[in-house]
C-alpha cells in the first residue's frame, strides 16, 4: 500500500494529563484547534467521530471517521475512508519525557493511491496545519 505521512512534534512544559484533557475534551477543540473544529463523537474503540476540518489553502469540509487507538494520557488515532483507494490515518500522541516536560506529535497518515497524490498536492498546507495544532497545543497547554 503507498503511505504518505506529515508529523509536527513539539516540546511542552505541562504534564501529561493537562495535554490529554485538552485532546479528550471533544467540544472544546473549538477553543484549541485552529484545524478540527466541532468535533463530537466518543473517545473509545471503535467509537465514531465527526468534525469540521478546516486547511488553509485546502478547504473545509465535514469529516466522519472511527477511533481504532486510544490510550489515555498517552495516544488518539482515528481512521477516515475517505473514498476508493484513499484512507486517511489522524493521530495526537502525548510522550512523557519527565513529569511535566512531553513531545507531543500529531500528525496524518495517507493510504492509497489517491491519498498519497492528496498528500503531494498539499504536502505544505498540512505541514502548516500540523505546526498550527502542535503551537495550539503548547499554547493552551502550558497557559
């Protein structure tokens, strides 16, 4: 299978648990996140999800997907078929280096031949929304 993939990893001066509440706290993602808006759905497996994501350069549009990972404190991963030959994989994960120092990475998987020419086309606009998220997150997390 082809796989593109963008990551953003940032340092954050706050404990794990500060960051996790921020990403398991769905209906405030519109107060965080510049990219995912209105999320709603339930953080467990195989729970649904549906957002607003919003690119610069890209577009908005309505996103419906399933959580296939979570860990609390730790990762949210969520899967998104996003038509033929296109599956997109979305994650944040949370790395505690020591308590209240983690790496925080978020970041998109694209699958398939026409998400890895998705993935080429907007190479730059998601490198830019993931570095948007990963300051949101620092941001909010050690504020």
């Amino acid at each position: 299978m082809d796989i593109a993939r963008i990551e953003k990893r940032v340092g954050v001066q706050a404990p794990s648990d500060r960051i996790w509440d921020l990403i398991a706290d769905l209906p405030s993602w519109d107060r965080w996140n510049p990219v995912e808006t209105t999320v709603e759905g339930t953080i467990a497996f195989g729970g649904d999800l549906a957002l607003t994501e919003t690119i610069d350069g890209v577009g908005e549009r309505r996103a419906v997907a399933k959580v296939t990972e979570w860990q609390p404190l730790a990762q949210l991963i969520w899967v998104e078929n996003r038509g033929l030959w296109f599956r997109s994989i979305r994650y944040y994960e949370i790395e505690e280096l020591e308590p209240g120092a983690c790496i925080v990475s978020n970041g998109w998987i694209f699958k398939g031949l026409r998400g890895e020419m998705f993935f080429d086309k907007h190479r730059a606009k998601l490198k830019r929304a993931a570095e948007s998220i990963g300051e949101a997150i620092k941001a909010n997390a050690e504020g």
